[in-house]
C-alpha cells in the first residue's frame, strides 16, 4: 500500500485499523480520545475517563464489595484489543479483531474469595457484580470511604508506537517478506504459513487498601510455520519472535532471519531418528529449554500450590535442593519480554524474585492471599488472564543464572545422551513432581559430540530428583524474549523461560526400544 | 436479552454490514452464564458468577474476509463496529475460496429434540450448588488422614446463541451444562503426593452422579498411585482406560482435519477408503446423541449436521472437512470438527480387558506430550498400572509411550463396552499389543 492511500486511509476512517476499534469502548468522550496525541491515555485522568469512573464511584463500589464482611477488594478494568492476521498459500486473508472491555470484582475473607465480573462499566452493573463477590462473606460491615493514593509504576516496556496507531496495512508486508523468504530458500518448502498477533491492554486496578495503578501492556508476536517435502517424507517446524514490543522491534533483518531459521528447523529434520528409549543423560541447550524449571520447578514453587499442602515444595522453603551453582530467578522485570509487568494484576510491585538461590530454596512465587497466609511481602506473582478471572500466582520470565562451567566441556563430558534444543509444550503434575517436556529438535550427544538430529520426543521427570541432578550449568544464559503462553486453572498468562547449558544427569526420554 | 431478540439484532448486524458494503456478512450472537463454586478445609473458597455476552461477525467483501468479535452489543456501538470491520477486511488479499457455506449445506436440517437444555436450571439454587460442593470436599476428607489436600467443585452453565448468514441461513440454540468433581491430594510414607481428579459433566440435572461416589472413586485413585515407580523401556501390550483415551485419540483426528491435509500437514492424506486401523476402530460422528455434550443440528459454519461414519473397520471412509477448506481441495464439505463420537463398542468391561490381557501397562493417565500430525509420530508422558496376570501390581509413573498414528491403530486388539458419556468424545478404554515404552 502507498504512503498516499494510507493517508487518505487516515483521514477518512481513523489513526489506523487497529485503533478503529477503539472509539467503541470510549465512553466517557470518545472524541477526546480519539484526539489525543501519541496514542491516547497516559495519565490517571485519561484511564479514568477512559472507563468512565471516579474515585467517588470507585469507593461505592468498594463499600458495597465489603458490605457482608470482606478483608479486603480489588476492582481490576480492563480494555485489551487483540488484533491477528494470518497467511497462507501465500495470502494474507483472514483477519480477526477482538474487543473486550469490562472490570472484574474480588473480594476476599481470609483465603476464601467471591468473584464476579461485569461487561457494563456502569456504577449500577459494578454494584451488582460487588453483591455477588461479596457473598464469599456473611456478616455485615459498614465501610469507610476508601481514600486512592496513585501508585507510580516503572516502564519495563515502553514502545515507539503502540499498537493502536498501526495499521494493518503496515502489518502485512511484514508477514509477506518472510513468506517471500520462507518459499524461495530452499526447494523442499512446500507449505508456509505465518501468523502476526498484536494487542493493546489497558488496565486500572484499585485495591480497597488504597492504591490505584494503570498500566499499558503491549505485546505482540510473528509465529512462522514451515512445511518441508523431501523423497516423500514430510517434516514441520516453526519459529516465531515477539514479546512486550512495538513495530518497531520487527526489522527487516530479524524478519529474514526468522524465515532463514525456521526453513532450516525445518529441513534439518530429514536427518532426524529416534533416540533409544530410557535414561539417559540430557544436556538441555542454552534459552528454549528453560521449559524444564517452568514445568518441573516453576509450578511447585506457586504459594498457591504450597498453601494448599500439594507441592513437593511445600514443606522445603530454607532447605538445600540443588548443587550451589544452581539460583533459580522469577523476573516481572525484564525490560520488553513477554512475561514482563510494571505491576501485577492486583497493584504490587513487581521483582527479581530468588526461587533457588546457590542451591537453597528461597521463597515461593505469592500473591496476596498466599502472601497474606505466609506473612510475606506479595513478591508481584498475582497474575490473571483477563477481567473475566480471579488473580493467581503465576511466573512472569523464569530462568536460571550463569553456572561455572563452559558449553563445550559441558557437552565434551557425555558419553551418550540428548542435547535437547527446541520444545514445543511441557506440563508438570504438582503432587508427584512428575513433569514433562515435548522435544521438537535435539540431537544425539555420541563420546562428547554432537551427532545426529533427533526430534518428536518427550522427556518426563521428577521436579525435585531432575533439580538434585544438575551437575553442570554453563555461563551462556539464553533468554527469549517471545517465550509462550502458560495455562493454570483455565487461565492462560503470558511468560518466557531460559537458561544457561545444563547438564541433568538422568531423565526419561521416550523413544523407541532397541 | 432472549434468543428471540437475539435473532433480531443479529439479522440488524447482517443488513446494516450488508449496507456498508459487505458483500456478506455472518453474524453469531451469543450469550453464557457460568457459575463455580470451590471447597477447600471445609470452608467456600472460590465463589464466581460470570454472564458474558458476545458478538462475533464474519465480514466478506470482494472475497476477502475478517471476523471480529465485541462484548459491547449497544446498536450506535455495533454501528461502528461494522464500520471498521469492513474498513479492516478492505486491505486484505482476495482470495477466491472465502464466501459463505453454499445454501445447499443449509437444507435438510433435523428437527430433533436433543435434550442439551434442562428447564431445571433456571430453578437449581445457589445453597444446592454450594451443597454440592461442600459434600464432595466432606466426603473427601472422611476418607482417610492421608488426605493432605483436597477440593470439591460444583460448575453449570448455560449457553444460548444465535447465528445469522446473509445467504439465509438462521438458527438458534439454548443448552446447558452441570458438573461435578473432586481433586485430591494424598500423602505417602516417603516424599510423594500423589493426586487424582475425578469430574463429570452432563446435560440434566437428573443425570449429574451420586458426587459422594465421584469423591471416594477420586480418593480411591489416588491412593492407588501410592508406591509409583517407572518399570524397564520396553514393548509391552497396553489398555488406555476410556477416560483417558482423548490424548490418543486427538493424534488421529488431527491428521483427519481439511485444513492439515490441504497444507500438507497430515500422515492420513490420500488415506482414504484404505484401512488405517485394525477392524475393532470405528468411529462415527453423531451430532443427534440425546444429552449429548456434542450434540448440534447444524454446525459452526450453519451447515445441517448428519451422522457418518469417520472409520469403519479400520478403513478411513471420511475426513472432517470445513467449507474453506473443502473449497480448497475441491471436496464436499463434510463437518469442520466432530460432533459427538461414537465408536463401535465391544463387550467386555475394563477389568475383563484387563484380565484379556494378562500382563501389560494399564494407562489411567497421560501427562504433557505431543504428536506430529505430518508424520503421525506421537510421544506422551503416562500414569498407570503394571498388570501381570490380569492383576494390578504397582503403579507406574514417569514413563513415555511412543509410536506413529499409522502404527498404532492397527494394533487395537480390542475395545470396551465402556463409553465414556462424560465428554463429546465417548470413547471406549481401548486395547493395544506392542506399544513402546521408555521408563528405566
């Protein structure tokens, strides 16, 4: 599209496709806002007029949340616009827009909550949905007017441009130049699709101890998928960028490498075989295998897990679980990474949270009933997929910091085993500690080489036996910024994973028996 | 709002993005309520009531397509909503196989009752859902001291949509749904937690299970994972208990689909009429099963759903093709996803496949794991049971099995008597000779 016709675009629809959808959920002045400069709303005013509320309506509905005896409330608003574009057998033709706006009400008694949520932000509709939360108690209470302090938040993900002014006809050749790519390098490609995801979040969260926060969440991703012919035998592989990031972030050269990358993924499969069924030694490569302390240590170390007596970790916090160059982190603040949060979703900070520090179990990842239940500090983990569901802790970035020891005597140390690269899913069960990881590229490790691509595997282990069996960790900690989308009760949360080369001397790799 | 003045709005949408310049336009209106209630120590833990409305609209012009999707229903905001729909799909690329369903896949639909709305819910009241609940924690907890942690859940739902095609089509459905369960946690002598769930979910209030029963059969599971260990990789014979079998079964479907055989994706491609599985798989997608939790008269894209067979005796008679991609092959559309399946049933229960077959690896479970839909190559993580002369042993756990789609199915030795009436899928436990394993 032409510079020319944008702009005739502009002028006679709006600031672009993306920012189309939005005048819908302004309420309160929709010319406003659809004035306002540099992409909409900055400032407390701006999120609220945005909503269409004030600290007055804000506070009756609190009192109304805590009328039956509630410990404590939030209020957490919520407009995401999602845009997706999709090409296929070289077309850009399907296109999908999503526009949720809405506030979701909890309320809290001890660890118990109530929770509804509300489509309508009226103080009539918020009221209602603050009645039914507040059944979760059953005595009577007459609250004080709540007082909102502002709680200023730093910018882990500040962008050139948000996504609202970005039309889609800036996203399309995007997508059209890997694709362009993807089909010319290599003969065998014989099918390409890619996919592009954008969204903008808005949100305003006020908590009945009085604060107030707003944050605006970006996030966006290019998923590339190649399908690869070659003497009749068919192989697939994808790989994608993205994160907490503007257009910006896409070059031409990341665009291109993306393409290049994942027409190799692809390929290189044909080379592929089975690993033998059994233990073995893994060395999981550095970045894309930090799955492993997602599925396997991750999820056990959730408070919410541990309160309720389900985790192997539960009774651990102080004790030694691993050798001492292991130190396990939690991070909401990685600047632009997909798991990254200026403030959780109930209003707290956000941190560098140790899960293992030098082989020791540090604290569990709270938010703030488990916080509340352990007498610590909330340490920024309550997370929820949108205003429709309740908070939980969750991850945001979880890795493992640098150890001593090099990739190449890492690798150099095992006689037979799996180099376990890239992954496409994993999942863990609490009680038993059993996890386990679907391997979609690896290969084989023969006297101290890397040998032939293995591929299409899963690997299942024990969380607590796999952490006791890092022997080695390599310095060359690998972080993605794109990561992927984790699911907990129904709800699915942004977060990335990573890791330095690390040796795990014994797991299960399925395979086929010899 | 009532389906009724649903219909109404969504035959506005349609006209109104008609006038602005769809050359079609599908409009799907819908409507969900959802209530759940959680126990835990004896106390309500979670409480939630949820109504969410919402409008999904599929906008055609020039043969290009978008769809976009609102919770905000109010006429002035829909206005604008259409507006920039058709603004958005104007910069996409033309592409000759989007339009509508045919009118021809409109016709003949069933004029079925099939019992997916109890007129009881309207009426079932909170203190019997927090009832239930608390029940299934109770129950739970009395079971024994091992018990470390456990919750009991109560969820319904109701459903009510309409759909509205500018080439005519319309229909309207309401259904609803109950469920019950229990997760629970038990302790052993050394450090494991072993867990289980049980869940159940149907279409009447009349058929929602004695939930004191659902309680002491997680428990009992649970208890029965105590002392789990993995055994040596190897071949072994294999039954995968019908409540478990999805994860299998989803490796099958996948390859089945239109849309991964048109992008060259799928080990079943020019498969069809050829024989895939042994003679004990038969699978039938049936959208009329009465209280089924799949049941439909017409299908995501408006078309009148029938019964057909998938597999018959082992040979694939059908793919699951959806309008788009049907045009792309240059096929009849068939269903875009199942329905209700339904298998041919053996008649023996589980514990006579059991006995059948002697020694084996019973799986109760699947954790984590994948298949690849191109190659048919699958992989899972599994729980289960060691069987030797058709007794229990010990409980297994931390293994894999693994194998190809095209391998596999041939090696069905038998299937249950055992439909699973708790999900859409209604599988059988199924049994298998000589599949791998890794484990020690």
């Amino acid at each position: 599209m032409s510079e020319m016709s944008r702009r005739k675009f502009l002028k006679t629809g709006s600031k672009g496709i993306a920012l189309a959808t939005i005048p819908i959920i302004f309420k309160a002045n929709p010319l406003a806002a659809l004035m306002a400069p540099g992409g909409g709303i900055n400032g407390l005013k701006d999120y609220y007029e945005h909503f269409g509320v004030n600290e007055s309506i804000i506070s009756q509905v609190m009192a109304t949340a805590l009328e039956k005896g509630g410990d404590f409330c939030d209020l957490y608003f919520q407009n995401k616009i999602s845009n997706n574009i999709t090409l296929e057998d070289n077309i850009v033709s399907r296109a999908s827009t999503d526009v949720s706006l809405g506030v979701g009400i909890r309320v809290v008694r001890e660890n118990q909550t109530g929770y509804s949520f509300t489509e309508e932000i009226t103080p009539k509709a918020m009221k209602e949905a603050a009645k039914t939360a507040a059944n979760i108690a059953n005595g009577n209470k007459t609250i004080k007017s709540v007082e909102l302090k502002l709680h200023e938040t730093p910018s882990y993900y500040n962008v050139d441009t948000r996504w609202e002014d970005v039309g889609i006809d800036t996203k399309i050749p995007l997508l059209q130049k890997i694709n362009d790519k993807m089909v010319t390098i290599d003969k065998r490609v014989i099918k390409t699709q890619v996919y592009f995801g954008d969204s903008n979040d808005y949100v305003l969260i006020a908590t009945s101890d009085g604060r107030i926060v707003y944050d605006y969440r970006p996030q966006t991703r290019i998923f590339a998928v190649c399908n690869a012919e070659e003497n009749g035998r068919r192989e697939n592989n994808y790989d994608m960028l993205g994160g907490r990031m503007g257009i910006e972030y896409y070059t031409p050269e990341s665009l291109e490498n993306l393409a290049i990358s994942t027409v190799q993924k692809t390929v290189n499969l044909f080379e592929a075989v089975k690993p033998d069924a059994g233990e073995m030694e893994v060395v999981l490569a550095a970045g894309d295998a930090g799955i492993l302390l997602h599925e396997a240590i991750g999820h056990g170390m959730e408070a919410d897990f541990n309160r309720r007596g389900e985790s192997l970790f539960a009774d651990k916090v102080g004790k030694k679980v691993a050798e001492d160059f292991v130190s396990i982190v939690d991070d909401g603040t990685l600047p632009n990474y997909r798991g990254s949060l200026n403030i959780d979703d109930e209003g707290n900070d956000t941190e560098v949270t140790y899960l293992v520090e030098k082989g020791i179990l540090k604290t569990y990842m709270h938010d703030k009933i488990s916080a509340r239940h352990y007498e610590v500090k909330p340490t920024g983990n309550g997370r929820r997929e949108s205003f429709r569901h309740r908070p939980i802790p969750r991850m945001r970035n979880t890795y493992m910091l640098n150890g001593p020891h090099e990739k190449e005597e890492i690798i150099r140390s095992v006689k037979k085993g799996l180099y376990a690269e890239s992954f496409t899913n994993g999942q863990v069960n609490i009680g038993p500690g059993d996890f386990t990881f679907y391997l979609k590229t690896g290969r084989l490790i023969e006297d101290g080489k890397l040998t032939r691509p293995v591929k299409d595997v899963n690997i299942i282990g024990n969380g607590p036996e796999v952490l006791k069996n890092m022997v080695m960790v390599g310095n060359d900690l690998k972080i993605d910024t794109f990561g992927g989308t984790c699911g907990k009760e129904g709800q699915r949360a942004p977060v990335t994973d990573g890791l330095p080369t690390t040796k795990v001397s014994s797991i299960t790799v399925g395979g086929v028996s010899s | 709002m009532n389906n009724k003045e649903r219909l109404e709005l969504a035959k506005w949408v349609v006209q109104q993005a008609q006038k602005k310049g769809a050359d079609n336009a599908a409009a799907d209106l819908g409507k969900s309520r959802q209530i759940e209630v959680e126990f835990r120590n004896r106390k309500l833990d979670v409480l939630k009531e949820s109504t969410q409305n919402s409008l999904d609209l599929s906008i055609y012009v020039d043969k290009k397509y978008s769809s976009s999707s609102t919770s905000d229903l109010r006429k002035d905001s829909l206005g604008k909503f259409i507006d920039e729909a058709i603004a958005m799909t104007k910069y996409l690329g033309a592409d000759e196989y989007r339009s509508l369903p045919s009118p021809k896949y409109y016709e003949g639909r069933q004029d079925k009752e099939l019992y997916i709305f109890d007129s009881g819910y309207e009426s079932f009241g909170s203190e019997r859902r927090v009832q239930i609940a608390r029940e299934i924690e109770d129950t739970a907890l009395n079971q024994s001291e091992k018990v470390v942690a456990c919750a009991g859940y109560y969820t319904d739902a109701c459903y009510e949509s309409v759909k509205v095609h500018s080439n005519g089509f319309a229909g309207s459905r309401k259904s609803a749904s109950f469920s019950v369960g229990l997760e629970v946690t038990v302790c052993d002598d050394k450090e494991c937690r072993p867990n289980d769930f049980d869940f159940k979910t149907v279409r009447y209030i009349k058929d929602i299970p004695d939930h004191k029963k659902i309680a002491i059969a997680a428990v009992e599971r649970a208890f029965s994972k105590i002392g789990q260990k993995k055994i040596n990789s190897g071949k072994y014979d294999m039954i995968v208990e019908n409540r478990a079998g999805t994860r299998l079964l989803n490796a099958l479907s996948g390859p089945m689909r239109a849309r991964n055989i048109q992008q060259k994706n799928s080990c079943l491609e020019d498969k069809l009429g050829t024989k895939i599985g042994s003679d004990k798989l038969t699978i039938i997608d049936d959208p009329f099963v009465e209280y089924g939790l799949g049941s439909r008269l017409y299908d995501s894209e408006g078309m009148a759903t029938r019964k057909r067979i998938m597999i018959e005796k082992g040979v694939l008679k059908s793919y699951y093709v959806d309008n788009y991609y049907g045009k792309k092959l240059g096929w009849e559309p068939t269903i875009g996803s199942s329905t209700n399946s339904v298998y041919e049933y053996g008649d023996k229960s589980l514990d006579e496949l059991i006995a059948m077959m002697g020694t084996g690896i019973l799986i109760t479970g699947f954790i984590g794991g994948n298949s690849n839909a191109s190659s048919g190559d699958f992989s899972y993580g599994i729980v289960g049971q060691l069987i030797k002369d058709g007794k229990a042993v010990h409980p297994i756990n931390e293994m894999n099995v693994s194998g190809n789609v095209l391998d596999l199915w041939p090696k069905l030795a038998e299937v249950g008597n055992d439909p699973y009436t708790f999900s859409s899928n209604r599988r059988p436990s199924m049994y298998f000779k000589d599949v791998d394993f890794s484990g020690v």
